[in-house]
C-alpha cells in the first residue's frame, strides 16, 4: 500500500482587472490543514496581512508590500483552529487575535512589536466560532464566541454548546 502525500497552498489573487490573476501563493507552515482564512492589515503599514487558521497551528503572514508574504509568527498551542477573527481589540491601532480552539480554552492575543502576544483571561471552553464587534454600543469591542462542553464534562451529561459574549477590557 502507497502512502498518499499531498500539500496545501493558499493562493492570493488579483482580480482588479477582470481575471484572476496569481499575485502570492503561501505554503502553510509545517504542511497542516488550513482551515480559515483572516485579512487584515495586523499592523498598521497599510499592506493587507494573512492569519491562517488550521489543523495544529495558527500562522501569520505580514506582507512586506512589494507582494511577498512573510511567516512572522505561529501559534504556541498545537491545536484545530477552525476559526478566528482579527479586530483591533486593544484600541492602539493595530489588529488583535482571537482564536477558538478544540483544547479548552479561546486563545486572545494582542498584536505588540511584531508579534502577538497572549492575553490572560478567564473564558475557558472548547470553541469553534468567534466574531468580535460592539454588541452594546458601549463603545468597546464585544468577543462573541461558541462554548461547547463534552458529555461527561456537564451536569446533565448531555453536549452543550453555548454563546456567550464578554466585553473586552485590555489594559497594561
């Protein structure tokens, strides 16, 4: 029997005239499966970033602007990423993470000095959805995100799965 090898390529395109045309193509770092895509300009030099979400890791791409993408950063966690989302939380003008994942726990992380780095909280739970947005209209960013809980891990022994939203309150 014949092991099946393949490899994953996330390809970034430009459409502006009409057609397709291949401007980048990013390998995933470590060859895990990619599942979710975010873009944004994490830090501010007005070049639109990659943060991909996967099978084992979280990875970054800052775009150096001339069209090139360049890993500068990868999840400490190994785990599935199913999704994140990528918002100025902190309000310093850069983009934030927020990554849900299958270890129990949603991972929030601040964009500082080139990387991200981990926000302690207290919001354990598996999760596979988050959005972040100003649910109250208070002026500060809301995280919504999905909590499930395994069977043997609740009360009813029944899976739970529940949305909760928190206010986010980043201060150094």
């Amino acid at each position: 029997m014949s092991k099946i090898s393949y490899e994953f390529f996330i390809h970034i395109y430009d459409v502006s005239t009409g057609a397709f045309v291949l401007d980048a193509s990013l390998t995933p770092a470590l060859q895990d499966t990619p599942y979710d895509i975010q873009l944004g300009d994490v830090e501010g030099d007005g070049d639109t970033d990659v943060l991909v979400m996967g099978a084992g890791y979280a990875w970054l791409y800052l775009s150096d602007g001339a069209g090139d993408y360049v890993l500068s950063w990868i999840s400490p966690e190994y785990t599935t990423y199913f999704q994140g989302a990528l918002d100025d939380i902190d309000g310093d003008g850069d983009l934030d993470s927020v990554l849900p994942s299958d270890i129990q726990q949603t991972s929030i992380y601040r964009y500082q000095g080139g990387s991200f780095v981990p926000v302690s909280h207290h919001y354990l739970g598996q999760g596979q959805a988050v959005d972040v947005f100003d649910f109250n209209n208070d002026g500060q960013k809301d995280l919504v995100f999905t909590k499930f809980e395994n069977l043997g891990a609740t009360l009813t022994n029944k899976n739970t799965c529940t949305t909760y939203i928190a206010t986010l309150s980043c201060q150094d």
